[in-house]
C-alpha cells in the first residue's frame, strides 16, 4: 500500500472523487495484480460483496488514476486497503485527496490497514497506531503436513455457525455476506478441523495469480493448523508456490511457516486508527487479507 502524500497546488480542478463501479473493482485489483500484491480470481467479487461502495477511485479528466477501499463492518469497524495511484500521477496530492475523501466513508468507526513497514510515520500522521507486524512467507513446501488422528476434517462452501462464531475470535465485526462468497468463490478450497470440543481450525486455499494463498488459516493450537493444512495441501502441486501472511506476534505460527520450507517475502504494519480492537492474535496463523483484514 502507498504512501499518503500531501496534496500539491497544482492538483487539477477536474479531479473527480466517487465510489467505483462494480468494474471499476474489477480495474482496482487488476492493478493490485500490477503492484505485485497477487490477488486471486475471484478476489474483486468477494470484495465487494462485503461493501460495494466501500471501493473509491479518483478521476483525472474521467480517467481513473487512483484507488483506494474503506471497507465497513457493521457500525464499529473499517479496513482500509487497494491504496494506488498510478506511477505518473503519484506525489501530486491525488492520492491523498482520495485517502481523506474515502475515510470519511467509515464515519468514527475504527479503521485497520496493513500498509508498507517502512510507511508507519506517515500513517501516524493520519492518525493510525501500530499494532502489530505481518510476515508474508512464500515459497515451495518442503512437504505437506500430516492430520493428527484427533481432528476430523469437513469440507466448507458456506459460512456455518461453527465458523461465525471462531472468526469472532479474531475479527472484530461480523462479515456474514463476504464469508458466503469467499467460501464458496471458484478456485477457494476450505476446510475446518473439528476435535472432540468442537471446531479447533479451519482455513482456506486461493488460488492466485502466482501459486496459492493460505488465508485465512486460524486454529486452536499448531496441530490443528497442522491439520487443516494437511486438507488443503494435500493435492496442491510441488511445484507450485504457496504463500502465508503471519502475524509475527505468534511464535508457533511463524515456526510453522519455516518448517513448511516457506521464507519471508515482505512485511506489512497492521495499524489503527481509532479504538484497537481485541483479537486473538496467537489464533491467527494466516490473516484472510492485506486489503480487507
């Protein structure tokens, strides 16, 4: 994600800031794909599922030369992300016209992000505190996990009540509409592991442009990450990269990260702005996404 730059003089009269047309979306995550950011297929509907108009564009001359997405949750919560601007416009305070205007969409909820490591200060400056740093690993698998005896697996193509109520655990606000469509997207396999107390994990693989991402992937312990893992891997060509965004707080999902053979690719800051939420970090061994929390 970029960073806010302060608006310049000559930023033109015809900027036009509104929110994103369904394929408009479509535009936002194809430059995502551009940034190198990897989306999946099926991402910009899963998006905006969740919040259509939560997708804001700025227009120079009816061109759009930048995006940004303010996604809302109920009335408390907002996730910021899909923050660009193109390369020939960038510093010329179109960007951070874009970034005022679309916070306003979230209102006084909280508002997360998980911008550039390095970008911290100029989204303090914005009003955002660190929380937490974010570890994407990437790679080939050394080799595929192996299921415990003690968890059963069962395939998901929608939201359970089970599921609900262990993503409460470590998201903020329901998001009912955006988990019937990511789990149920073409190209998302999902699973969760049930031990003899009930749900002890479950996660997702999505294909994307470049191998797959593990996300979200949460669990009660590392077996049961194991485990789900072991569902999802266990057709997933060798040689085919895999990637895992884990929050560095959690030592055992970072461990487990490594043994996979994966290797740290880049970091984000998760940051807020607002009132910080409480979640259960040491559950999270794969965050859903970078740009919707």
């Amino acid at each position: 994600m970029l960073e806010p730059c302060q608006p310049e003089a000559a930023m033109q009269q015809s900027f036009e800031i509104r929110p994103l047309t369904r394929d408009e979306i479509d535009v936002a995550v194809t430059w995502a794909a551009r940034e190198g950011w990897n989306p999946g297929p099926s991402d910009a509907t899963c998006f905006a599922a969740q919040d259509e108009r939560g997708f804001w564009g700025g227009f120079l001359e009816g061109e759009m030369i930048a995006c940004i997405s303010v996604v809302t949750y109920g009335a408390a919560f907002a996730f910021l992300g899909f923050y660009i601007v193109v390369p020939q416009h960038r510093g010329q305070g179109y960007g951070y016209a874009l970034w005022q205007r679309a916070l306003e969409h979230a209102g006084q909820r909280s508002v997360g992000l998980d911008g550039v490591v390095d970008q911290q200060e100029n989204y303090r400056r914005s009003g955002f505190d660190l929380a937490w740093c974010n570890i994407r690993f990437g790679g080939l698998l050394d080799a595929v996990p192996q299921a415990s005896d003690a968890f059963t697996l069962t395939w998901l193509d929608g939201l359970t009540q089970d599921v609900a109520a262990f993503d409460a655990r470590v998201f903020p606000a329901p998001r009912p509409a955006f988990w019937q469509h990511w789990l149920s997207a073409p190209g998302h396999v999902s699973i969760a592991a049930y031990d003899e107390t009930g749900i002890s994990g479950f996660g997702t693989l999505r294909r994307c442009e470049t191998g797959a991402k593990i996300a979200p992937l949460v669990a009660t312990s590392r077996e049961a990450a194991q485990a789900v893992l072991a569902g999802l891997l266990r057709d997933w060509p060798k040689d085919e990269e895999v990637f895992l965004d884990v929050p560095e707080p959690n030592a055992a999902a970072v461990a487990l990260a490594r043994d996979l053979g994966l290797v740290p690719v880049f970091e984000t800051a998760r940051m807020y702005r607002g009132r910080r939420p409480e979640v259960a970090r040491d559950l999270i061994y794969g965050v859903t996404s970078f740009e919707l929390g």
